[in-house]
C-alpha cells in the first residue's frame, strides 16, 4: 500500500514538472516582453524638447525612436538608452532628465512590437536593430561623445552593442547574467540554457568591452534578484565598478543619493 502511494505521488510530481516546464517553454514570451502598442498617428507628449523620428529596417520592420534634447545649446553627447521591458517609451522618458540636464542627447527607440516600431521580435533582430542605432550616432558624434546605457532587459542589449562598437562608457541599471540564467533564478530545476529561446548573455558581451563599464543593482531588486546579478562581477575589468544599492529595488535606484552622485559625475567625465 505503501509503495503504491509513493509511486502515485511520483506520478504526480512528475507529471506537474512537465506541464510547469511545458508552459514555461511556451509561454516564455509572454513572461519575457509586456509591450504596450501604439497607433501610428499617436501624438508623443513630453517636458523635454524631442524629435520623432521613423527607422525603415526592411520592407516590414519599422524602428521607431524618439531624441530628446538638452534645454541648453551646448552638447555633450548623445545617451543611446536601451530601455526595459514594458510597455514604451513613454514609460521610460521620466528618466531622460538625468543626461539632458548634463548636456546629453538622448536616443531611445522601441523594440519591435513595443509602442509604434512594427516588425516581428527576435533577438538577433534587436541586436541589428540597436546597432543601426549606435552607426547612426557614430555617424554624428564621435566615439568619444557616446554612452550606452542599459536597464534592465535593455542591459543585455546594450552590452551586445558595446561589445561590437567603440563608445566613451557602458552603465547598466539592474543587468542580468544571461536571459536563460535569469529564468533559472525562478525555476533552478528546469535546464533553462536549453529551453530559453533567447540568451542574451551579458556575461559574455562584458568581457569584450574594451571601454569602462559601470553597473547599478538594488539590494532589494524582486526582478532580477542580487545574487544573480552580483555574477557579473566576476568578468569586469579591474578598473570597471559594480556599485551596490543598499535597499534599492528593481525600480527606485533613480531616487537613491547615490546612484544620483555617481551618475552625474560620470556625465561630467
């Protein structure tokens, strides 16, 4: 009797970890990207002076990017911001005023499906598509006026783009190791480097990165928790900083002292 109740049990464990695992692998996506489309005629409104502009990649993908400008004449550069996972960017131009104020432009465009750029998502396609971006700024400012920066599902594809181009500076907010080693974070029992569809290893991208790199993470970060982030600091260089937000979360670093400090006096650089 016994031994049947086990192996009925065995059964249903069994059972549970591969419907759980089917619906990981097939719903990844949907745990991955939460796009918020917009119209094509939507009309942008902002405090910072912007430009919208259209990117037509291919017959079907159009990239849709907004620059937003300092107030003040003088440039510094241009910040190509990679921004996070939801919605648009309208969810993230709160945080232009941190480079403008220092005298930066700032690039930022929407991956596919998010807001109004169309086109299917792939990771290789929002590899390419983020490079087009930087060969642009290249094309205006010099390597030396050009500051990638990443947060949180956009760190993986700035350090792509780092990795490929030469720039003044990468800075990450709240990076992730690989997307696979983040999902195993959630499901540490489920072999995520073979079921992740996309990988983005940062890991990788960073030690290619011949230019300082800086990174922000929250003690408190419920996303993309510390631990798994803290790996990354295994591949920088010796002169690269990792700096640690005590009590930080995954959405309030831009309100800490220090992150504040810190990032201003790498803009004045």
């Amino acid at each position: 009797m016994k031994r049947k109740i086990v192996f009925r049990w065995i059964k249903i464990i069994v059972l549970l970890y591969a419907i759980i695992g089917i619906a990981l692998y097939y719903l990844q996506e949907v745990f991955l990207f939460h796009p918020e489309k917009l119209a094509r005629e939507y009309v942008y409104h902002f405090d910072e002076p912007f430009k919208e502009i259209n990117i037509p990649f291919n017959e079907v993908d159009t990239v849709n990017m907004v620059q937003f400008f300092p107030k003040d004449s003088v440039r510094r550069g241009v910040v190509l911001y990679f921004h996070g996972n939801k919605q648009n960017i309208e969810r993230y131009a709160k945080f232009v005023t941190n480079f403008t104020k220092n005298g930066y432009e700032v690039w930022m465009e929407d991956y596919p499906g998010f807001g109004k750029s169309t086109g299917k998502r792939t990771e290789k396609k929002i590899y390419q598509q983020a490079l087009e971006i930087q060969k642009m700024a290249a094309a205006q400012f010099g390597k030396d006026s050009i500051i990638l920066y990443g947060k949180s599902f956009g760190t993986g594809v700035a350090a792509y783009v780092a990795s490929q181009t030469n720039c003044k500076r990468l800075i990450l907010e709240t990076p992730y190791y690989s997307i696979p080693a983040l999902f195993g974070c959630y499901a540490p029992v489920y072999p995520t480097q073979r079921m992740s569809t996309y990988k983005i290893p940062t890991n990788e991208y960073l030690q290619e990165v011949n230019y300082p790199i800086t990174i922000f993470h929250g003690t408190d970060d419920g996303v993309i928790p510390y631990r798994c982030a803290a790996k990354l600091k295994a591949v920088l260089k010796p002169t690269d900083e990792f700096i640690t937000i005590e009590d930080g979360t995954h959405h309030n670093l831009a309100t800490f002292d220090l992150y504040k400090t810190k990032l201003d006096s790498l803009l004045k650089q």
